[in-house]
C-alpha cells in the first residue's frame, strides 16, 4: 500500500471512530429508546412470515413469503 493510501486509510478509519463515538455516547443512547421500543411492540410484518417459514421448514409458500424468502441461501 502506498503513502498516500494509508494515510487516506486512516482518515477514513479516524472518522469512522468518531461517528461510532458521537451515536454510542449516552446522550444519544437516550434518544434512540423510543425507536426501540416502537420498534419491539410493532414488529415488522415480514418478520411473522420468516416465523411462520420456521415452523413450517421447507414448505415456504403463501401471500407474504416468495420460495426461499427465509433463507439466505436460497435453498
């Protein structure tokens, strides 16, 4: 890697940190638990249909899950 790649690798990384370090501080921690918990008493749709795809193993068909939609192999 040359001089000037690595220096560009730095900086990106350094600005990287800071971002992670600005939204993990606990400040902003605060302000995301709304949006958690909105979040776990109203799940996504698609997350009942990835459910149901569980219990019923490989026979993945109906209105809300295409073949293979719950694996991410599509297998």
């Amino acid at each position: 890697m040359q001089a000037a790649d690595a220096a560009a690798a730095a900086q990106v990384r350094a600005e990287q940190f800071r971002f992670f370090a600005e939204a993990l501080k606990t400040a902003k921690l605060k302000l995301y638990v709304p949006h958690f918990v909105s979040e776990a008493e109203v799940p996504p749709a698609s997350w009942a249909c990835l459910a149901a795809s569980a219990v019923i193993s490989r026979a993945r068909t109906g209105p809300c899950c295409p073949p293979d939609a719950a694996s991410p192999s599509g297998s």
